[in-house]
C-alpha cells in the first residue's frame, strides 16, 4: 500500500540491515551529562534507532522569529556518531504556548462549544489555515536542516495524529466540511437526498447553513454525523499529506511515516485509508490487562500487518512494563516484555520501539515505564530490554519477510465500527470491534490463524470470511462478497449485518437486506436484549445481546442451532445455505469468545479448514507464520503462564525461551523456529 518507494528505513551507509530497536528519546528533558550515558546504554543494549523531536516545538521555536536548532544539531551528531539511526519527529504535535497565545484561533472546539485549551497535548484544529502556516512553516524548517543528514532514517510526521483533536466542531471544521462535503456529493439535491434531511424539516437550501454534528436538542441527523466522522478522519489524513508533501520536496531519499494507534477503541481514524500515505506503516499499541488482552494485542498486529498490506511495518510505541493512564497500572509479569513485542514482530513488525528510552522525572507521563525506568539500568526492566536486544539480533533473518496468508479473513471496516454504535439504534450496547475479536480469540482458542483484514482489501482466495456487524454495505461491496461465495467461498456474517446502504440508509423487504437473498433468511424486527439477559442455544451456549427471530426463506438452508428457550425458543439461532461449493451462513445472536469457539470450530470445519496446532497447544499458544518465498518463520508464543511442550514441531530455532532437553517453551516465551519446505 506505500505509495513512493518499497524501501524501508533509510539506514545509514555501511550500517547492517537489522530489525529496528529503539524508543522514544527526548533528551530535552535531561542535562547534557545525561545524554553520553544514554548512548553508551543504548549501545550496550543494542538499539540501532530513535525517535527524536516529537514533542520539542516550544524548544526548537521558542518564539516566533527564533528557532534554536543547536541543541537538536548536537543530539543527532551524538546519536549517528554512535551508531544509532534517528527517526525524526517534524516536532509539530502540540503547538507552544506563544502559538496558542497569539492565536487562541487555532484551538478545537468540542461538540458543546466549549474551547479545549493549552496546557496538555495536541491542542490544535486538523482544519486552521493559521495553524498549518505555522506548522508546515516548522516542517520546513526541520527538512531545509535535516533532509540530507546521514543519520536520518525516517521522517516521523507529528505523533499520533487525531488521538485527542479528531473531533473539532469549530468553524474552521464548518468550512472545512461543507467544502468535503461539495465534493463528495457535488450538489445540494444529492446531499439532500443521502441525507435524508425531509425527515425533522432539515432540508438544506444553501451549503452555508451545514454545520458540524454540534449540541442538539436531540439525536443529529445520522448521515450527517457519519459523513462527518468520515471528514474527520480525512481532514487529518489531509494534515499529514501536507506535511509529506514538504517532506519529499526537501528530502527525497528519506521515507515518511507516522504513527497509528490501531489498539482497543481507538475508532476515529480510518487507517486502511491512510496507509497509502505513508511509505511505510507504524503503528502504536498498549495491551489492556483483562481477559482477552492477548487477544486483542494479536488482533492489533494482526490488522497492522494487513492494513500495511503484508509488507515489513514498525511499531514506533508500546511499553516496557505499566503504562500510567488505565485506572490501575500493574506491571508486566517476567517474560511479559518480550513475549508483546515478538507478538508484533510476528505479525510483521520489522522494528520495535517503545515509549520511551528514559523514565521522565517530570510530566503528565512520569509513572509510565521506559527501557531505562526511575532505577537506572540496574533494574530487570532494564535487563528484559537488553536480552530483547539480543533476540532481535538472531531474528536478522526473519528481517524483510512477509506475513503468510491465512485461510481465514476477519473482515473489518471502520464505517461500519462508527455507524452501528451511533445513537437512535436497537441497542447502545453493541460494541462492533469487541465481535470482531471475539471471533478472532475463537479461532485463536481452536489453534487457527485467521487474518483481521480491511475491507477494501481483496478476500478472494480465503476459504472463509467471517463478517462480525458488517452494519454498512454499499451496492459494490454486496456485489463482492455474493461473489465471493458463488465462487466457493464460505461466509459468515452475524446479527446487525447488511442493514444500511453509505449513506446509512435501510436496505428495505426486511433485514439483514443487502444479504437477504444471499443467505436465505428474513427478519421483520431486530432482537436486542435487555442487560443482563441471555437465550440458550441447544448447544448449551447462551446468547446475549441480541437474539434475531429469524425466518428461513429459501429450502435450502440449514439450521444448525436454535434457541432452546424465551421467545425465540424454537427459532433458528445458526442458518447455513449451501451454494454449489461455497456457503452463506448467519449468527443471530451474541456468543462471547466461549461460545464462539465451539461454533467456529464448526463452521470452519465445514468449509474444510482443519486447526493448525495440535490439540495440546490449541488455546495455549499462538502460532504466526512469516515468509520469505523461500523459508518459513514459525513464531510460537505461549500464553500461558506455565512451560508447554512444542517437540513435536520441527525446525530449526532461531531464538526462543525453550529447554532444550525437554522442548518445552517457557511460560510467557516466544519461539522463532525457521522451517524450508
């Protein structure tokens, strides 16, 4: 999907290819000593690469007409002197006070009108015409300085674009989206007609009388409010072209990146549609303790890696040990470290960094581990990130490889993840990306890979796609997936599917409509639960949520569970119709991770697709497959907290935490055995 050049980081002359290792550095914060012993540590460490600048505008322009480049100079010269690649920051994320002072204008405005003010981060409209001047003023400078020098790697655009201003209702953004909104829709009558605005006498006269989704006195018109999550993230996206553009005019051999947050409900930013953007993809990633935290980091490598489109991605943040935002903080358990970051690399990570390389003294984020925490180097967080160095060395030749196709696509999309949560629906209960990974731990749990795939990507050539809440399905893309299956492929899509058209309009003769005929099933009314509530299946497992009263249409279609009781009791739970070699298959209820395993065992045997791992690994190890064409890298990660016998699996180790007499894995350790055909 990169758009300018397939080369991944511009390392050095003379500097051997390796996978990045590194993290944040910011020695803005600390005393020129500070800084020697930070390089002779990241030596001994065996980081090759830094970010460097990301939050230092106020330092770099103290003022309007002074900038103050010689500290900055004399860091890159310390780092490329010893070694170490820069990643540099165009330090244009969170503006500094006298920009904010001498134009309180560039400041979002959230939904109620109220000013988000100075004093954290990222206080600026993606839309400011006076913002971007100043902006794209410092780019310029950064690239008239920087664009040629040896240690530069990589151009790392702002940081983490949208993750507090996606949503700006100033009137900037006003102007910014009627003129978004001319040319997607090209005249009146048609955003009239998408918008279905003769309902509530909403019919507009003159673009000027558009607004942002602001405080109304009750539910906004819905196509309004998702066209303009859509302008959001586009208006952002529009941000870093700008920045790129500069980027590549002075500084041509060096690639562009910034960095995702594809994590947990992250949902504003539609990064399948960014990535062509950048020239290669990076992405930031927190685990979340609970039950499916594993899950849920392998389901964000897992997307990563597909939406970077197979192709070698970094990720440019993720933590040594406790993070300091979640309500309660708990540090990673031994092994954890390195066991989150080889999940990463497995899914075609071909860098690993963290935030950050020292543990602030000071700051909103000073409790948030480094790879140097507040103990200094004499600390087993410290020694984790040494022997993760070491690691990272004997995986040189895992470097540049791809990630092996799957026989099974997740799909997901994000104006389905934004339409299907919006208010005035069935249920505000109903978490899209939580069913998509609830589908992914099933197959995880059965020891089957499955690949999280955008939705604009190709699928054919899997043998299943699973659909989780595919809300909104557009003329084309139902025209795709019937396709799909006519083909021989076999679908499974669920409850709150194919119901709205782009502009969240109701596909009509009753639901799930765009794939009514496909799967052979109707449904007059949808099912919602109240909280709480369950339904049983006669396979024991109970439904939650949601329970669709499903009437089979066509004869040939097979019910393979029902509801064993309330008012669906007798009605189909589990449809599948069976066309020539493929099959349409539907699941009208919520099954959790539990349930789900069961059934998508089921349904992945149907279609033909046996597990990948043998019964006693299934559920305790994760299996990745990454490949050159040539050679296989099996990644191995155990996710338990016991040792697990992987003998059985042959191949020579690369790197991993195994007793070599008995082939057991250590509880939390990841195996990297390579395997040619």
């Amino acid at each position: 999907m990169a758009s300018r050049t397939p080369s991944w980081l511009r390392w050095p002359v003379g500097r051997p290819h390796a996978i990045a290792f590194g993290a944040d550095y910011n020695p803005e914060q600390w005393p020129r000593e500070t800084w020697d012993e930070d390089v002779r540590l990241m030596r001994g460490a065996g980081v090759n690469v830094v970010s460097l600048g990301i939050f230092s505008w106020a330092r770099i322009q103290p003022a309007r007409d002074r900038w103050e480049f010689e500290w900055l100079d004399e860091a890159v010269e310390l780092l490329h002197g010893n070694g170490i690649a820069v990643d540099l920051a165009t330090a244009s994320a969170s503006p500094p006070p006298w920009l904010a002072s001498q134009h309180p204008e560039i400041l979002p405005v959230n939904a109620q009108g109220e000013v988000i003010w100075p004093g954290a981060r990222q206080h600026w409209r993606p839309t400011s015409p006076v913002f971007r001047e100043h902006a794209l003023r410092l780019v310029t400078a950064m690239g008239e300085r920087y664009g040629t020098h040896p240690a530069v790697c990589a151009w790392h655009v702002s940081n983490e674009l949208g993750c507090h201003n996606v949503y700006d209702y100033s009137d900037d953004a006003a102007a910014a989206f009627r003129g978004w909104l001319r040319g997607r829709y090209g005249s009146l009558e048609a955003l009239n007609a998408a918008w279905g605005t003769d309902f509530w006498a909403q019919r507009y006269g003159d673009w000027e009388e558009i607004l942002p989704p602001r405080l109304t006195a009750t539910h906004p018109n819905p196509t309004q409010q998702l066209d303009f999550k859509r302008f959001s993230s586009d208006a952002l996206k529009d941000y870093l072209r700008a920045e790129r553009q500069i980027l590549q005019r002075l500084s041509p051999e060096v690639p562009v990146t910034t960095n995702f947050m594809v994590m947990g409900e992250t949902k504003g930013m539609d990064y399948a549609g960014w990535a062509d953007e950048v020239d290669f993809v990076s992405n930031d990633h927190y685990i979340t303790p609970g039950r499916q935290d594993l899950d849920e980091l392998s389901f964000s490598a897992n997307l990563t890696g597909n939406i970077a489109g197979g192709r070698p991605w970094f990720l440019m943040e993720h933590s040594t040990s406790a993070v300091n935002w979640q309500p309660i903080n708990i540090p990673k358990k031994p092994g954890a470290l390195a066991r989150d970051s080889l999940t990463h690399v497995a899914h075609g990570a071909d860098a690993v960094c963290f935030f950050q390389w020292r543990q602030s003294r000071a700051g909103a984020e000073k409790y948030h581990s480094a790879m140097v925490p507040h103990a200094g180097p004499d600390s087993s967080v410290f020694r984790d990130v040494v022997a993760l160095g070491q690691t990272l060395d004997r995986l040189k030749p895992v470097l540049g490889s791809g990630r092996e196709r799957a026989r099974i696509a997740i799909l997901f999309e994000w104006d389905s993840w934004w339409a299907s949560e919006m208010d005035s629906h069935p249920t505000d209960r109903l978490r899209y990306r939580s069913e998509a990974l609830n589908w992914y731990s099933a197959f995880l749990a059965n020891g089957i890979r499955a690949d999280v795939l955008p939705v604009s990507a190709p699928f054919d050539g899997y043998q299943l796609v699973v659909a989780p809440i595919l809300h909104v399905v557009p003329e084309d893309l139902r025209q795709r997936i019937t396709a799909f299956v006519e083909s021989g492929g076999h679908l499974v899509t669920t409850y709150f599917s194919g119901i709205v058209d782009q502009n969240d309009h109701v596909w009509l003769g009753g639901y799930p409509g765009a794939f009514r005929k496909l799967l052979g099933i109707r449904i007059e009314e949808f099912g919602p639960l109240p909280d709480n509530a369950q339904i049983p299946l006669d396979n024991g497992r109970p439904g939650r949520l949601w329970a669709d009263q499903v009437e089979v249409i066509s004869p040939d279609v097979d019910v393979l569970h029902r509801f064993a009781a309330g008012t669906c009791e007798g009605r189909p739970a589990v449809t599948r119709r069976a066309l020539e070699s493929g099959s349409a298959s539907y699941v009208a209820t919520a099954l959790g991770p539990d349930g789900l395993r069961r059934l998508a065992a089921e349904l992945s045997g149907l279609a033909g697709i046996a597990p990948d791992l043998p019964a006693e690994l299934r559920g305790n190890v994760e299996l990745t497959v990454r490949t050159d064409g040539r050679r296989r890298f099996l990644f191995l990660i155990n996710r338990t907290d016991k040792k697990v016998d992987i003998s059985g699996i042959r191949g020579r180790i690369l790197a991993g935490a195994i007793e070599e007499e008995a082939g057991k894995l250590e509880e939390r350790g990841v195996a990297v055995i390579e395997c040619v055909p």
